[in-house]
C-alpha cells in the first residue's frame, strides 16, 4: 500500500477564485440612466426639430398668404384700370362716330351714313361687351 501512496501524490488543495464578473447594481443603474438619457435626449432633439420645421412651414404659408393678397390686389387694380381704359376708349370712339354720322347727314352721304351707322352697331356690341366684363367683375369682388 505504500506504494500505492508514493505513487499517487499528496492531495493537492485545488484553490477556486470566486471573482464577481457581474457589474455592480449602481453601475448598471447608471449605464441603465445614461442610456435613456440618450434616447430621451434624442426624442427631444426630434421634437425641437420637427417644432423648427413647423414654425419654418407656417412663416413660409403666412408669407405666401401675403403674396396671395397683395397679387389679388394688384389685379384689381389692373382690372379696374382695364376697364376704365376701355370704356374711355368707347366714348371716345362713339364721338367720332356721332361726327362721323352728323357729317354725313350734313353732306347727304349715303355711303358714310350707312358706314357710320355700321360703326355705332360695332360700338354698341363694344358697349354691352364692357357691361357684361364689368358685371363679372363686380360679381368676383362681392364677398361669397
């Protein structure tokens, strides 16, 4: 038996090292914090974004409103002058024609008489034709 024993060597003590891989619960808490801090942060840096974005969108629509308003402006006024324009045209034309007609009384013209007359009927359609446009006008001025 000794032999048995010289053969197999004293028990060595096996020594095992209990070492503590696992983070400390205020480390992980932290790491923990810090993570949502970081995905907060970022959801608030989205919302401020999408906040800029909409305030950039509204000035641009209320800048856009006052161009509407002030093209809707100036085509009023462009009609109203159109119009103007136009019918001082046809006066002074339905005068040249009135000279035109009372010469050719004067002078017993047929021919310019019937010319004349031909001319009052033109400006006439000229006349109802101004009459109609300024009805459309006065119809897409009036407040619906």
């Amino acid at each position: 038996m000794n032999d048995q024993t010289a053969a197999v060597p004293a028990e060595a003590e096996i020594q095992i090292e209990i070492t503590n891989d696992l983070p400390a619960p205020d480390q992980e808490l932290d790491r923990h914090t810090k993570n949502v801090s970081k995905r907060v942060n970022k959801l608030n840096q989205r919302a401020r974004e999408a906040e800029q974005r909409t305030e950039a969108y509204a000035n641009a629509l209320q800048q856009k409103e006052q161009e509407l308003q002030q093209m809707k402006g100036l085509f009023v006024k462009q009609s109203q002058a159109t119009l103007e324009a136009e019918e001082q045209k046809i006066k002074a034309q339905e005068a040249s024609v009135d000279d035109i007609y009372k010469k050719a009384v004067e002078s017993s013209d047929a021919d310019l008489m019937s010319k004349a007359t031909t001319l009052k009927n033109d400006i006439a359609i000229k006349k109802e034709k101004l009459n109609v446009a300024k009805a459309q006008y006065q119809a897409t001025q009036q407040p619906i």
